[in-house]
C-alpha cells in the first residue's frame, strides 16, 4: 500500500496550524499558517520543501483560510489525501483517546467547551470547516487531555465537595497530553528500552509549560489541572499561585474575576517577572547584560519546574530519564543545567558539552557519565495525530 498523507490541523481563536504529514517521511510535506483571521490583515503562510509563500485573505474567516488551503494540500498530496486530524484541547472524561468525528462526538466536544472556553469553541470552527470542505474524508480529534485520562483518582482529584466534581467536572484534566505521548515513545525508542517497560519524568516547555509522570506508556500524574494555568511559571500564566489570591485582590483593589483571569492568564509568568518578555531568548540575552528582572524570571522559572519534576517523581516506580522538549526544552542549555541543578536529591547531573550541542532540534544524551539519564527530544505533536489519525483509519 503505498504511503498516506494525513492533514493535520491547530486551529485557534484566529489562526489555523497545519501540516501535512505522509507517513513514510520523517519532513512535513506543506506546513504552515493562517492567522489574524477575521481581520483585514488575515494571512495564509505556507511552505513546501524549501520554498515559501503567503496569500492576504482580507476579512477572511477559518472556512476561507481552508478553502485557499484546500488545492495546496491536494497539489503537496498528489491528490490523495486519505484523512485529517484536529487537535483539541479539552475532552473532559468523555474521551480517553483519539476519535473519529461525527455528530455524536462533536455534541461532545461542544459540551465540554465550558471547561475550555478560549480553545475548544475554536477547535470547532475548523472541525466544522473542514467538514463541509471535505465531507468524504475521515476526520479525526485529537485531545491535549486523553493521554492524562489514566490518572489515578488521588492525582487527579481535588479537594473540594463531591458535588463540584459530580455534576461539574471538577478535576485536574491536564493538558499536552500529545507532546508528552510522543516525547516519552521517542525517549524509549533512543535508550533501547520499552515504552510499555519504563518510567520517564517529561518537561514541555514552551509559552505554555507542563511536567508529566509517564509508567509503562501511561500519565499518572501531570501538574496542569483543570484548566492550562495550574502548574508551573510559564510565558505569560502565572502558575500555581496561592487559592486565595483572587479574593484577596478583590477585596484589596476592588478587582473583578474578569480582571484577574487576564493578570493570571495574560499579564504574569516570565512577562510579570520580568516586566520585559515572555520569550525566554530575549531574557537570557537581557540577563547576559545584567536585567535583574530577567535573572530573577529565569531563576524562578527554573527552581519551580525542578520542583514540580521532583513531586512528580512521587508517581515513579524508578526513574528511566528525565526529557525535556518544547521550544524552551529543546533549546535553552541554560534552562536545563539551572533545572538540574536543583534535583541533586534525584542524583541528575549534566554534561555541560552535550547540553550545548542539543538545540535546534538536535536530539540526545546530557546526562553526565554514571548518572540517571536525561535526554533532550524534539516533540512532534503533528506526527503523532497524524499517526493516530492512521490507527482509526487502520481500525
């Protein structure tokens, strides 16, 4: 049978990621982005092998994005597109893995849009899209929490009324689920161990930052929650601040919960402490130059993610490997070795030339001789809806 090309698409709010993926080859075949959709400056980027182009798609929405996407990624697939996979970020309890869309799964994903407001409406629009653009191709979600559903109830609980999590859903959910599936199959693959045989510490880092517990191929624990904010300091969220924080800021400054979602959500994290950015380049440039806000983002940054590493560590039977993936992960040696460096309990140590060479997508070993493994490793979210796209259409 010869090799099948999967589109896979990222749709937000007003942008729309994608990337066609053919399973027999390791390079996207078209990659791409639309974004500012629904304004005058909508924009469709797109590049296949190494040439590059845009299209100005005026006022243009996520149908038109895909309409003009539609003779690119049929011309890239030779005209034979065998199937599309969507991501979506929140699945609730209802879905534990991938599924093939229908009108039963997509009530589903509606109804779950409360617990994912800004995202999962969003997720829609281009599930729907895409619907009525290809009605006689499989369609597939994808969800950032499935992954997570193998929680045990002590992980995943918390500790409020029953009521709140019987009738609402109340519970971590957790979230890049995808990222940290792929990242620990790959980390197994390149220690020569089983995934189903093998307990790995996982560290996303991106503008969005999450840790995960993985045994035997499963999440048992992971630190964002309910919602993406749970956790550890990330670009522009805060993380986990103290419960009482929004009603201390209401009675102290009269604040709305409007008001302080958007300082937790928007205004905080490496941009709150840094008063500079939320990109982790411009801060360890502005630190090599002595910015005291930038140094003491980074410094906070680090010590939280080693601390959530080291409570995940709780999950663990033994420890295989710590990895570290997403654009932070795979790219900031300064990030790893400050993290490191606070888990000398957990015996990690670094190779201070390997944890150089691994950036840009350089995969491997950082460990120091003689101690637990850590590995650097390229996550490829696209990759692995497309291979769960191909498991449904295999089934």
């Amino acid at each position: 049978m010869p090799a099948r090309n999967i589109l896979v698409i990222n749709c937000g709010s007003s942008s729309i990621k994608f990337a066609l993926v053919n399973e027999a080859h390791s390079q996207f075949t078209l990659s791409g982005l639309a974004e500012r959709l629904g304004s005058q400056d909508a924009v469709l980027h797109w590049q296949r092998g190494g040439e590059q182009d845009s299209l100005m798609l005026p006022s243009g929405d996520h149908r038109a994005a895909l309409a003009q996407l539609l003779p690119l990624v049929q011309g890239a697939a030779g005209g034979k597109l065998h199937g599309i996979g969507h991501r979506v970020v929140h699945g609730g309890e209802q879905f534990t893995a991938a599924c093939r869309i229908d009108a039963q799964s997509l009530q589903a994903i509606r109804a779950t849009a409360p617990l994912a407001p800004l995202h999962n409406p969003a997720n829609l629009q281009g599930i729907e899209a895409a619907l009525k653009l290809f009605p006689s191709l499989t369609q597939v979600a994808v969800f950032d929490t499935a992954f997570h559903q193998s929680l045990p109830e002590h992980a995943y609980r918390y500790a409020v009324p029953e009521p709140l999590y019987r009738e609402h859903g109340v519970r971590r959910y957790g979230f890049h689920g995808t990222s940290h599936r792929y990242v620990s199959h790959r980390a197994a693959e390149m220690s020569g161990l089983a995934s189903g045989d093998s307990s790995w510490l996982s560290a996303h880092l991106g503008n969005g930052c999450s840790t995960c517990a993985i045994v035997d191929g499963q999440s048992r624990d992971t630190s964002m929650g309910l919602t993406p904010l749970e956790g550890l300091v990330m670009g522009t969220r805060s993380g986990d601040v103290d419960p009482n924080l929004h009603g201390h800021l209401a009675r102290t400054l009269g604040w709305s919960l409007e008001r302080i979602d958007t300082l937790l959500n928007k205004e905080s994290g490496l941009l709150g402490l840094s008063g500079l950015s939320n990109d982790m380049r411009s801060l360890e440039q502005a630190r090599d130059q002595g910015h005291v806000g930038a140094t003491l983002a980074i410094e906070v940054f680090c010590y939280r993610l080693a601390k959530s590493l080291a409570g995940m560590s709780c999950a663990l039977p033994q420890l295989d490997g710590l990895i570290f993936t997403g654009g932070i992960g795979e790219n900031s040696p300064l990030v790893r070795s400050k993290t490191v460096a606070h888990l000398k309990l957990l015996g990690l140590a670094l190779d201070k030339e390997a944890n150089a060479r691994c950036i840009r997508g350089v995969a491997g070993s950082i460990h120091a001789h003689g101690h637990p493994r850590i590995l650097v490793v390229p996550t490829n979210e696209e990759r692995q809806i497309a291979l769960d796209t191909l498991a449904l259409l295999n089934a």
